[in-house]
C-alpha cells in the first residue's frame, strides 16, 4: 500500500501524488472500499484507484535510477514503426505505454523525433503521442532528480548532449 504523500506511477497517466486514501467521495458508492485520491503532476483533476486493484502502480525511480536512465539514453534505440497505416502506428506506440517503462518512453519519444523529422507534414496524433511520452518521463525525471518539470530537458541534453 502507498502512503499519502507518497508520488507513484498510476497506469498510463504518469506521476501522481497521493493525496488521499478513502471511500469515494460519491453518494452511493461502497463506503467499505479504499481508493487512492491522486493527483497528476503534469495536468489537471483527480483519479480514484481502488488499492486493491489490477491498474499499474509502481513507486517513481530513484535519483540513481534515473540518473543511469539518462546516462543509457544514447544507447536506447528509437521506437520506429515502419507501417503507415493509423491504426498500426497507434497499436505499436499504445504497446510501448503498456509497458510502464521509462526505457519505452525515451524510445518513443526518439523514434517519434526521427519520423517526424523526415515527413512534410506534422501529423497531430504524433505530435500529441510524443507530448504524452515526454511528459511522462520527463514528470518521473523531475521528481526523481528533484527538479522543476521544464528543467529536465535542458539537464538531460548537458548530461548526454543532442542525439
């Protein structure tokens, strides 16, 4: 069980902070079944997860973690789907988020980079798959290395430089 006050990785919503650990605060809902209350670093609102659940929920990484994640960056390879079709491309990257790992997310975030650099045009649904994997990383990164979320970029770029 997480404590209040604790950051956790919830699903595929990235960073969130424990507020609460109570009943849902709806008329007719079970008043016999815990729920965490949390809050999304990055974004806005609440989500209610039963403790006793099947979602993901891991602790955020350790400073040593994340600071090895950074220092393996170069070696990760980009996540590039070679087929064109829409519904491809969203069952791939969906598959990488299923993961829960921060490794998939610096390979989406490259492999995104790279397609996008190579198309005339910007599609947005790839635009907003690369905000979501570099906002869930970067919210992780943040509250591991303790700094501000719009600071992660320019740090990771000093360890590792441009790739």
């Amino acid at each position: 069980m997480f404590a209040i006050g604790e950051k956790i990785i919830y699903g595929e919503n990235g960073v969130c902070t424990v507020d609460k650990i109570d009943a849902l605060p709806m008329a007719g809902s079970p008043q016999d079944k815990l729920y965490y209350h949390l809050s999304p670093f990055v974004g806005t609102g609440v989500f209610f997860a039963p403790v006793e659940s099947n979602v993901f929920m891991r602790p955020v990484m350790s400073r040593e973690e994340a600071e090895a994640l950074i220092d393996a960056m170069p070696g990760i390879e980009p996540a590039i789907c070679n087929d064109n079709r829409f519904n491809h491309v969203d069952a791939f990257y969906k598959e990488l988020f299923r993961q829960h790992s921060c490794e998939a997310l610096v390979a989406i975030v490259k492999g995104l980079r790279q397609r996008m650099a190579t198309r005339k045009t910007k599609s947005s649904r790839a635009e907003a798959t690369l905000r979501r994997a570099k906002d869930m990383l970067h919210g992780e990164l943040a509250v591991a290395l303790d700094l501000d979320f719009q600071d992660v970029e320019g740090y990771i770029l000093s360890r590792v430089g441009k790739q």
